[in-house]
C-alpha cells in the first residue's frame, strides 16, 4: 500500500478497475475543505488515459512492475517470442499487446519487457532504431528544396517521411517515440 501524498509519475498502482500507471499527479488544498490529489492515470491493459481524483492520505494498492532486458526473436501467429537475456526462457507476448511498437521490432534487437505477476504488460524500445529502406520513389533531378520530403517504406512495414537523398536500401535510423526519420547511417 502507498499514500497518495507519496505518489509519483511512473508509479503503477492495482486498482479494483486493473492495473494503472501515473502519468501525473497534484495535491490541492482548497480554501475550505479537505486536501485531495488530482491525478491522470494510464490503464496500462487497455492503454485509455483517466483522472482520478482521491482523498490526502488515502493508502491505494501499489503494483510492483518488473522490467527486464529481453531479445527479440521472431513473429508468429500467436505473437512476438522474446527471450531474457539472463535466464534464455522465451515469452510470447500478443499482437495486441505489442501492437504499438510492431514496427520497430527487427530480429535479435534488444527490448525491455514490462511484467506484472509474470504476466508481460509493455514493451519498451530503445530511444531509435536503425531501419532498412525497402521502397522509395527516387529524387527528382533539381528538386533538392531544403526540407523537402518524401514517403519511404521500411523493412518492418513502417512509412516514414524522409529527405529526397533517401534512396531504397539506405540503412536509416528512427525515432521510436515519434516515428519520425533522424539521420541516414548508410
């Protein structure tokens, strides 16, 4: 259990609706009153953000998330297959689950898996991923407008807006949190 006067982002709480991340929080004292503690929290099953609202003091259960370093291995049908990198068990993790950060995952890359009592919650990428340009039209001739860009399509299936320089099998690296392109690597 922990009080909401010491709750802080990132804190994960089990809650009688599921399993919710803070994404932020502020104590209020009204003139007249009882303190109380706005926050915005993330359901971390279903992703929908929501404000709560909860008396100072009131003790809320606290859920212990385990994160751990895990490799990528392959997609099938079921999911994505990673393995820990500490004890090699495998972990399936759904479609569903993953559906947000599908298009970065290139075999043998390393991930944080989030768990909570064994059950995989989240995946966490790193900050940018180096992706293979598949298709791109070609640069027209004199059409080099600082800033200009066009549609290219990775190896993951990912389409991205690039420079006109970008040609089909350039290695480029991605931002993960945006989707968006950073620099060409080859």
């Amino acid at each position: 259990m922990i009080s909401t006067n010491d709750l802080k982002p990132g804190m994960a709480l089990d809650l009688p609706e599921g399993l919710f991340q803070v994404l932020e929080y502020q104590h209020v004292k009204p003139g007249k009153g009882k303190a109380f503690v706005r926050t915005q929290l993330r359901n971390l099953n279903s992703g929908a953000v929501v404000d709560r609202t909860f008396r100072a003091g009131e003790n809320l259960p606290r859920a212990i998330i385990d994160r751990a370093d895990y490799q990528y291995l392959y997609s099938d049908e079921l999911g994505y297959v990673c393995m820990n990198l500490e004890t090699f068990e495998q972990m399936t993790i759904s479609k569903e689950l993953a559906a947000d950060v599908a298009d970065y995952l290139v075999e043998s890359m390393t991930v944080q898996v989030h768990t909570y009592q064994g059950n995989p919650i989240g995946i966490e990428l790193p900050a940018s991923v180096e992706l293979e340009v598949t298709y791109a039209e070609p640069g027209v001739k004199g059409d080099r407008v600082s800033g200009a860009t066009k549609p290219a399509t990775l190896s993951t299936g990912l389409v991205i807006q690039a420079p006109l320089f970008i040609d089909q099998g350039d290695i480029v690296k991605v931002d993960t949190r945006t989707g968006t392109y950073i620099t060409r690597v080859t």
